[in-house]
C-alpha cells in the first residue's frame, strides 16, 4: 500500500477511523534522519497491507504535532483502533518497523 499524506483535514478519517492500525511518521523536509528514513518506510508501505502509512510534515501540520507533543523527529507512532498504543523516536531500520507492528 502507497503512504498517505496525513493532514488536521483528514486525520480523523485515515487514523481515527480506519480499519486497519496506522503507523504516522512525523517528519520535516529539513531532517536528515526523516529523509533516511523515508525509503524504509515507502518499502515498509508497499510490503505490508495490513497496516497504513502516514506521513505528517511537521512544519505544514504543526497543530498534529503539538497534539501528540512531538518534540523529536523522525517520530513514528502506532495507532490502532484510534488509539496511539506505540512510538519510536529517531531513525528506524525495517527490523524495527516489523517489532513496532507487533507491539
């Protein structure tokens, strides 16, 4: 599955609600470890259906990144049922990805 671009517009939709748990990367252009990071998690995307990648740009989004106090990026947290029930701070390999999942 291709990541998705998460905005205040459509959080509630594409995390919130959906169906499936979501993992949300909150990142910025500027970051060096985000744009590292940004392959393993396209590649973690388009591996594993049962799980949705987000993408939320920190700068454009900044509501989203107060609201879940993001001090640190990249920030990946792991939403399922709505609720944020994981996170990881900094830069992640696939393995980690795959235990994040399993949490």
């Amino acid at each position: 599955m291709k990541e998705i671009i998460i905005t205040v517009e459509n959080f509630t939709k594409e995390v919130l609600k959906s169906d499936k748990p979501v993992l949300v990367d909150f990142w910025a252009e500027w970051c060096g470890p985000c744009r590292m990071l940004a392959p393993v998690l396209a590649e973690f995307a388009a591996s594993h259906d049962e799980v949705k990648v987000g993408k939320v740009n920190v700068d454009e989004q900044s509501v989203l990144a107060a609201e879940f106090g993001i001090m640190s990026i990249p920030t990946l947290i792991l939403f399922k049922d709505g609720q944020p029930v994981a996170q990881r701070i900094g830069l992640q390999n696939a393995a980690s990805l795959e235990q994040l999942i399993k949490e």
